[in-house]
C-alpha cells in the first residue's frame, strides 16, 4: 500500500514538473516584467529623494553658482525636459515624478554647457473659480 501511494506521488511530481517545463516561457515574461516594476520603482524614489535635495538647496541658498550642466545632473539626477532653445542654449526641467501638474518646478537655464540662472516655481494648489 505504501509503494503505491510512493508511485502516485512521483507520478504527480514527474506531471508537474512537465507543466511547469511547458508553461516556463509565460512564466519567465511574468518573473521580468515583475523584476521591471520593481527596477522602476526603485528610480522613482531615487529621482523623487533627488528632487528633493534640489528643492532644499534652493530653500536653504546653498545651490552653488555656475554649475556646469554635467555637475548638475551629477548631483540632481536627469532632468524631465530637456527644451532647447537655440544652438547653444537649453533649459532644463526638474519636478517630482509622476506628478505632472502638481508639483514644484525648477528650470536650469543653460548656455554653452553653463547655467546662467533658475527658476523655483512652488506648486500653489489654488481654485480658480468666477
């Protein structure tokens, strides 16, 4: 009686394991696109820490002056929106993420490579009515 619960249970080990073999290539597009939302989320909080950091420089007036373009997305990470405005000059946009409407902005000014000023816009969550 023993042996042949043992033989049933390896043939429901054995059947499965060719299952799982069969539905393996769904499985592993499952697996990444999981480990992909984690990945993502982790940038998330990183680019939101970042702006964060940018926000309290500008509060606290210890963000240095004629910063290169490269020390700033050293230290604040990439900007959202990169706009060029003509052959050498470019503004950057920085703002939490995931928040399009509401948030505070920062815009870097740049000519060749140099940030010639910027602009803190806070968020006012003001109604606008008539």
């Amino acid at each position: 009686m023993k042996k042949q619960i043992y033989l049933i249970l390896i043939g429901i080990f054995l059947l499965s394991g060719c299952s799982l073999i069969k539905n393996k290539g769904p499985l592993l597009t499952l697996k990444s696109i999981g480990d992909s939302q984690r990945q993502i989320g982790k940038y998330i909080e990183k680019q939101k820490g970042l702006f964060t950091l940018l926000v309290d420089d500008i509060k606290n007036d210890e963000l240095p002056k004629n910063l290169t373009e490269a020390q700033i997305t050293s230290r604040y990470g990439a900007p959202v929106v990169v706009t060029e405005l003509d052959r050498t000059k470019r503004r950057l946009l920085y703002r939490y993420p995931k928040k399009y409407y509401t948030s505070d902005r920062v815009y870097f000014y740049i000519d060749d490579g140099i940030m010639t000023r910027w602009e803190y816009i806070p968020y006012k969550n003001e109604l606008v009515s008539n």
